[in-house]
C-alpha cells in the first residue's frame, strides 16, 4: 500500500521537486502546503502517515508544526527538513516530537529513507547530524526548558518576522488587548525587555531564522 505524504515548505519549487521525487518512490502525496497552519490544517482533513516540514515555515514554524501534529494527529509521523546541523536544532527538533531530521543538502538521498524508517517506527537523522546527537548524549547536553505555550511561542515567530501587534491580532483571530497580554507575558517569562533580544531568542531556539 502506498504510502501517504504531506508537504510543506514555502518554496513551490522545493515542494515540485520532493512530489516529484516521493511519486516516483511510488509514494501519493496528498496536500501541499507553504506554512504551518496550513500544514495542521491539510493534516487534519487527509491523515497522511508522514509529514515533511520545513522547519523555516512562516507563521508556524516546522516544530511548531510538528508539536501541534504530535497532539492533534498523533499517526502522523514529522519529518523536518533544515539547513541547520548544529546541536541546539536537532535536540529542540527532537523534543518537539519530529522522527526525522534530515539536512536539505542530502534531502534527495535522505528522504525516501527517512520516510520508510519513520513508517516503521524508527528515527532518521541525516548522517551529518549523527554526530552532533551522539555529542549531546555523551555530554549529557540539554536545552534548557521552554517555559512558553504554544500560542506564545507562535506570537514570538510572529514578532520576530516583524509583524505589529494588530497585524498577529488579524491573523490569530485574537484582539488586541490579548495578544499584547501574551506579549507581555511571554517577555516577563523569558526575562526580556527589548524586541531586539526577543528576536534573538526566537533564532536561537529555531523559531525563526536570521
């Protein structure tokens, strides 16, 4: 039985080349999306066993994403696409519930195998990004905890890509008066007082990218 794929990246091209090449593997790809609430919400309507997320979505990032996934569409194996192989990246990918994590530069060596182990219930890290978990165990690295929600996490991106407060209000449905509530939670939590230092936080913990 074919196998079942969600794609999301906001490049139409990157996502031609992955239909292209995931159909060829003999898998069907049921939805294409350029974000992450568009993502969630294709998710939800066609079940797809795995979903290959850019981590660099705007809106809602690839782990975002895949947290929201792993809660509202558990069968749905994540798979995060990314240029990144550094530590902090793939530790945080996989806190966030990804099965895979696999370097844009080897996306179409990696991929189809990626997929296919996901499906049968392993982990795929591209070989590159081995090293750097094998580090962190041995090290006994971790990211230090999260101490935000979902929506504020969300609200972080939303700044950091330099949207106004009316602006994320419009696009969360949500008024004013909340979403400079979470703003000023968020900012109290993180122990931060400029959005300058905010926007480094968000690079730092894979929300955005510079």
């Amino acid at each position: 039985m074919s196998i079942h794929i969600l794609l999301a990246d906001d490049h139409v091209m990157v996502r031609q080349g992955f239909r292209t090449l995931l159909e060829q593997a003999g898998m069907v790809v049921v939805g294409e999306a350029s974000d992450g609430p568009e993502a969630l919400r294709l998710a939800r309507a066609h079940t797809p066993e795995v979903a290959v997320l850019d981590i660099a979505m705007p809106r809602l990032n690839g782990l975002e994403t895949t947290r929201r996934l792993r809660e509202t569409v558990p069968q749905t194996k994540s798979i995060v696409l990314t240029m990144h192989t550094e530590e902090p990246y793939v530790l945080e990918a996989l806190q966030a519930g990804a099965a895979g994590y696999v370097l844009k530069t080897q996306a179409a060596a990696d991929i189809v195998q990626a997929i296919h182990a996901t499906v049968h219930g392993a982990f795929y890290l591209s070989p590159q990004v081995a090293t750097a978990v094998v580090r962190a165990y041995l090290t006994g690295s971790t990211l230090p905890p999260d101490p935000l929600t979902s929506r504020e996490r969300e609200i972080v991106q939303r700044i950091a890509e330099g949207q106004t407060t009316k602006e994320i209000a419009a696009h969360l449905g949500l008024s004013v008066k909340t979403v400079e509530s979470h703003r000023i939670n968020l900012m109290r939590k993180l122990d931060i007082h400029e959005t300058a230092t905010l926007v480094r936080y968000a690079i730092r913990r894979g929300l955005t990218t510079p």
